[in-house]
C-alpha cells in the first residue's frame, strides 16, 4: 500500500526571513512557484522573502503571501519527489494553501485572495492600533492553562477574545493591547507558565476583525470554491468539509471566529486510524516553521506518529 500523507499548513508567526530560499535553489519547481506568485501579485516575492527582516515580515500584507508562497513551493518540490497529500488542513492562514492542496482553489486564485486578505488584515489592525493611542492590537499564547480556564479570563476582559485552541496545554488570546497585557496579567495570576505576544500584526479570530471579513466577503464573492478532492479541515468548525460552499462561507467566518485545532487533529488522527493506521500514513508539516508539529506532538496520537517539519531543501530531501 502506497504512503498517504497528511499535509498541516502553518499560519503567520511562521513566517522567516530567508525562508525557503535553499528548497527554490534545489528544486526548479519551487522557485517556479515563486516566480509566478511576483507575476501574479506584481511583488518580487524573492526580495521579500529573501532580503525583508522580522519586522517588515511581520506585517500581514507581507506576511501572508509569503507564507502561503512559501508552503505552495515546498508542495510543488515534494510533488517532483511523488508526494502528495491524501489530506490537509492549516492553521489559520494555512487554510488558504490547504483548500489550494485539496483542489477547492486554483493556484492563481488562492494568490489572489490571499493578497487581497493580507491587505484588508493589515489596513483594519492598523484601524485598531489609531483607535487606541497608536498600541498595536495581537495575540498572546497562553502556556499551561486549562483552554477553559484561558476562555474565563478573555471572557473577564473587555476587547480580549480566546481566539486558537491549539492544545491542551496551549491556548492563543487576541485583543487590543491595553486587553493583552491584562490577561496576561490575570493568566499568570492564575498559574500560567507563560504568556508569549506572537509575532503577528493583529487580534485575529475574534470579533475585533468583523470590518475586515466584511470586505473579505466582497473579495470572495466572485471566486469559485470547487469541492475538496481530498480530506480537508476547517478551523471554523474542527470538522471535515465535504463542499466548496462551506469552504467558502467559513473562509470569511475564519476572521472572526476561533481555530479549533485540537479538534481538527482529532478528525485527523480517526481518519489515519481507520484507513491504514500509523504505519500507513505520514504527517509533515509544509512550510516554514514547525510550530504545528509541535502542538501534534502534544496529543495522543502524536506519541505513535510524529509530525515532520519540511521547511529546507535537507528535510524535503530526507522524505
């Protein structure tokens, strides 16, 4: 029986400069991603990649494409090697390469829309930051709390949201910055190991973002989501999505509503286990970083199949 694989996309916080340059140096196919996706956006995605710093990076117009370029090359040189993915689902911005890898969205599609989420994402928090003397809004993980007990605090503090599940022992809060730095107060009040701000430039997935799915909305209308050829996850609902429609209306959803993760990783760990089991399926993790194969550690079935991070031209190679 053949290896099936299942594909975790990483979302903003992954983002590095330099990120994939050594994979598009190694593979033809990858950088012929990257040379479409400066066409397609009128952007030198090498320069941006390549030459921008963390800070620059960070922002989510700038962020965003170069995440999403740089896990679509990584798919591109696995494909070279005969992998590809038999399911899919990403973390946030992940989703976007996800419904691109299961066939919901067209490669020059899936660009499109995330350039044009990357700009309204970055213009609205930007909004926030001026509403509030200038403090930029974000995100906090919560490290070793209950996601209960992290879903109390944000519901004690006003404009602060718990926005990812992304573990038993992990949770993220998205707020303004005055909401931030109160519960994270209270988190460590209340026995938190750690509260980390990540690197990200707004309080995604919470309410604080309706504005900019509003005009998300607009962006998607004429767009066509075809249905999943593979398994696909969404992290609106923690479930599998069997049609385009419901791909669509949760990609507007996604900006104000949470990532149920851990239930999206349970879904996965079923499906793995009823067609082939540990020894039948590989999970890596297609993109800069190694954030998620991480949080698939931390669960029960992370123990007996580990989630491999590809995010070099040594560990694509490796596969």
């Amino acid at each position: 029986m053949a290896k099936k694989y299942a594909y975790l996309f990483p979302g903003q916080g992954a983002q590095a400069p330099g990120m994939v340059k050594d994979v598009a140096e190694a593979s033809a196919s990858a950088m012929k991603v990257i040379e479409d996706v400066s066409e397609i956006v009128s952007l030198d995605m090498k320069k941006l990649m390549w030459e921008s710093d963390a800070a620059e990076l960070s922002r989510s117009d700038n962020s965003q494409i170069a995440i999403t370029t740089a896990s679509i090359a990584i798919m591109a040189a696995l494909k070279d090697k005969g992998i590809e993915p038999s399911a899919a689902m990403g973390f946030s911005l992940g989703e976007f390469p996800a419904l691109y890898a299961a066939g919901v969205l067209s490669f020059e599609d899936v660009i499109k829309v995330v350039r044009q989420r990357g700009l309204i994402m970055q213009k609205v928090c930007e909004e926030i930051a001026a509403e509030n003397a200038g403090h930029a809004p974000g995100m906090s993980a919560i490290l070793g709390l209950p996601p209960e007990k992290v879903v109390e605090i944000a519901k004690g503090i006003e404009n602060a949201y718990a926005a990812n599940m992304n573990s038993v022992k992990q949770t993220v809060i998205s707020g303004t910055f005055d909401a931030l730095a109160q519960a994270e107060e209270a988190a460590k009040a209340a026995g938190a190991r750690r509260a980390v701000r990540l690197a990200v430039a707004g309080p995604f997935h919470s309410p604080l973002m309706q504005k900019a799915a509003d005009e998300f909305g607009k962006v998607l209308e004429n767009v066509e989501f075809a249905d999943p050829k593979i398994h696909l996850f969404s992290n609106v609902t923690g479930k599998e999505v069997a049609k385009g429609a419901d791909a669509k209306s949760s990609a507007v959803l996604h900006l104000t509503h949470p990532v149920l993760w851990t239930d999206e990783e349970a879904v996965l760990a079923n499906i793995i286990s009823v067609e082939g089991g540990t020894d039948g399926w590989s999970v890596i993790e297609p993109g800069p970083g190694k954030v998620l194969s991480g949080l698939w550690g931390q669960t029960e079935f992370g123990a007996s199949l580990a989630s491999v991070p590809v995010n070099s031209a040594d560990s694509v190679a490796a596969l």
